[in-house]
C-alpha cells in the first residue's frame, strides 16, 4: 500500500503530460506545462467536461519563505470572488498529499503535500507572444484593448477592497481569437491597501510608489499604459526615451501617430508621480474616449501635488502658531487673566490647532474638499466651546 502511494505521489509532484489529477470536485487531464518556478509550476489541462484549464501546483517542500504560500492562497480567493468576461473564472483550489485531494484546512496535517488552483483557461496568444513575432497594434485595436483593459481594472479597483493586480504586463494580457484582451495571473494580487510593503511586479511596468511597496489602483494604470505603449511599438521600457527633468516617457517622440485618445489617456496614466497620474479606470477611459477632456484635465492634475503641499504648510503653520499661542496663554498670561477671560480667548488658539489636525488628516485621506472638511470641523470645535462656555461654565 506505502509502495502505491509513493508511485502516486511522485506522478503528481511530477507533473507529466496525459496524468489525470482528481481533485476535490473534478478531474483533470494534464497537456502540457504553461511555466515552472523554483517551487511551483503551471499546466495547461482538460477538465473532464472538455473545459481547457490552467492547473497551478505550488510545491510545499521547496518554498523558500511563506510568503509563496500567501500569495498562491491569496490569488485563489480572490479570483474565486470575481465575475468578469475579461477575467478567468477560478474552479477550485485543494490539497494534495500525491494519492487524493484535500481540502485546503488540512493541509498542516498532511506530511508531504501540495496546493493545486484550477481556473478556466483563456485559448489565444498573449502579448508578449505577440510582440515577439514583431508585431505592433495601431487605431482601433490598440484602443480596443485598452479600452478592455481599463474596464477590467474598472471593476477590479471598484470592489470593496480594491482588487489591484500589480503586475499588468503583455506577458499576462491574453488576446481570444476574437482579439479581446483577458487579464491573467493573479498571483502577485493585493485586496488591502495597507497590506505590507513587499514589492512584487515587473520592473519597468510598474510606478515608483509600487517599488516602495505602496501599490494603489493607479499603479496598475500605470503598468496598464506601458503595457499599451509597449504593444503600440514594440519598443521595452528601458529603452524608452525619457525627459530628464520629470522621468516621464516621451510619449510624442517615441509613438508620434497614435490615436488621439490613446495619447491623451498615456499621457495621464504614464505619469511617474502618483499624485500627477490620472487616478481612476472611469477617468482615463473618458480621456480615451474623448482626448479633449485632455486639455482641461491636465492644468488640474499638474496643480494637485504643489496644493497639497502647500495645503501641509498650512497645516503644519496652524498648529505650530495655536501652540505658540496656548503656551503664551498658559504660561505667561495665565496669572494676568481671569478664568472667565481664559475660556474666552481659548478659541484663539483652538481654531487654528483643530483646523489644522483636521487638514492634515483630510490631505492624508485624499479628500476632495480638504480645505472645506476642515473649516467645517473646525467650526463645530468652536460651537462645541460656546456651548459649554454658555451652558456649561457658569455652574461650575
């Protein structure tokens, strides 16, 4: 019996073509393998309703960290909460201790396991393979698949928490045969915002912010826009002219024919400073759309980061003069002034340290009012010490 289950276990750590692997709630049959790393590989497979798979195994036993782990895990959750045309449906994921699936809760207890995610595969050609063969996309199709591409982060970034890829390159955009771009391999996929700071993509597809691990939805319409650029004129990213004052690709000189909403949508998602970058999937597709809306956008994009920055000024200036202020009243005045007068004075000093906290915890949340929020939240300090001024002070 030993002897059979180590003959077992050893076809399917092995993957080889025609195995047929059961898993929890179907079979599949093995074709061919799609990619092999250091401690899983990837399968093209048949389910036994002819539907073309991709089996994903991750080796337990050769992982360098836990982290693999996480991430195969996290891709397979996540995937399975998804329902998108352009994004590959998730099936299944189990444990394999080499003779029969289990389910994924087991798998501490099993001695010399696997994890194996199956999700439908997507038949076509890939972008990389595609620009491989020398091939460059122009006018409609190049805007079709950003278009597609941008719905698909559209609905990624929508959810609650956003979905963001963080790893949009060609080699995981695959075109079906009727040319429609799928968004593919998840595995790199954060569903929190502040989930860490591993860093994880492609270099040259990805922004700065992401490099410092702090990947947000507009890195991925960042990666989006390489992608498309790339595509548009087979040309990598390193080897992309750059300005040299904002490191921003030169997007005039390297691609001088494309269409006008291509460009003008680039020309927003391409920014290297986040803060500059178009912020949404909705807003660079209305730029793809109607290039136009390019010209009235951009003043406003480039004036967000120097407002914030003086907005923090701001801030910072309130809050350093309420507490100069409070200081000299406490400590030099104190003793001068009668405790009615105290009271009285303290807005002096209370406005301007709550109207500051306020901006600097709006400007950090990305409010669009912050200005407007905290005056609010200011006034309501104020009308707070009136009431109590009012009501409260006289019977104490």
């Amino acid at each position: 019996m030993a002897q059979v289950r180590h003959s077992v276990a050893v076809s399917v750590l092995e993957l080889q073509p025609h195995l047929q692997v059961q898993g929890a709630h179907g079979s599949y049959r093995l074709d061919r393998p799609l990619g092999e790393g250091g401690f899983s590989h990837a399968w093209a497979a048949t389910a036994a309703d002819g539907t073309p798979v991709v089996l994903k195994q991750l080796k337990l036993g050769r992982m360098g960290d836990w982290k693999s782990l996480e991430l195969f895990e996290r891709e397979a959750r996540v995937l399975a909460s998804l329902t998108h045309p352009n994004i590959p449906r998730h099936i299944e994921l189990f444990a394999h201790d080499g003779a029969q699936a289990h389910p994924v809760s087991a798998l501490g207890q099993l001695e010399d396991a696997s994890l194996v995610s199956v999700y439908v595969r997507v038949e076509g050609q890939s972008l990389e393979e595609h620009i491989a063969l020398g091939h460059v996309m122009t006018g409609p199709q190049l805007s079709g698949v950003l278009d597609h591409l941008l719905a698909v982060l559209e609905y990624l970034h929508s959810l609650q928490p956003p979905v963001i890829h963080r790893d949009l390159k060609p080699a995981n955009v695959i075109l079906d045969p009727a040319g429609v771009p799928h968004l593919v391999d998840f595995g790199a996929i954060k569903n929190h915002l502040r989930e860490g700071s591993t860093t994880v993509g492609t270099f040259g597809y990805f922004p700065m912010e992401q490099m410092m691990g702090q990947s947000q939805p507009a890195s991925d319409l960042y990666a989006a826009g390489m992608t498309t650029l790339v595509i548009a004129t087979g040309v990598r990213p390193e080897q992309m002219p750059t300005d040299t004052n904002t490191g921003k690709v030169e997007i005039g000189k390297l691609a001088p024919s494309l269409p006008p909403g291509v460009r003008a949508a680039l020309e927003a998602m391409l920014e290297p400073v986040v803060g500059r970058r178009v912020q949404t999937a909705t807003a660079a597709r209305a730029l793809l759309h109607n290039p136009g809306r390019a010209l009235a956008t951009q003043p406003s994009t480039d004036l967000a980061v120097p407002n914030y920055v003086g907005l923090e000024r701001v801030a910072n200036l309130c809050i350093g003069a309420a507490g100069v202020g409070a200081a000299l009243l406490y400590f030099v005045f104190f003793n001068s002034l009668s405790e009615t007068m105290l009271v009285t004075v303290s807005g002096l000093w209370i406005a301007p340290i709550v109207f500051g906290i306020a901006l600097k915890v709006s400007l950090q949340s990305r409010s669009k009012h912050p200005v407007s929020t905290s005056i609010a939240i200011s006034g309501a300090g104020l009308l707070a010490l009136i009431v109590f001024f009012v009501a409260i002070f006289p019977a104490l």
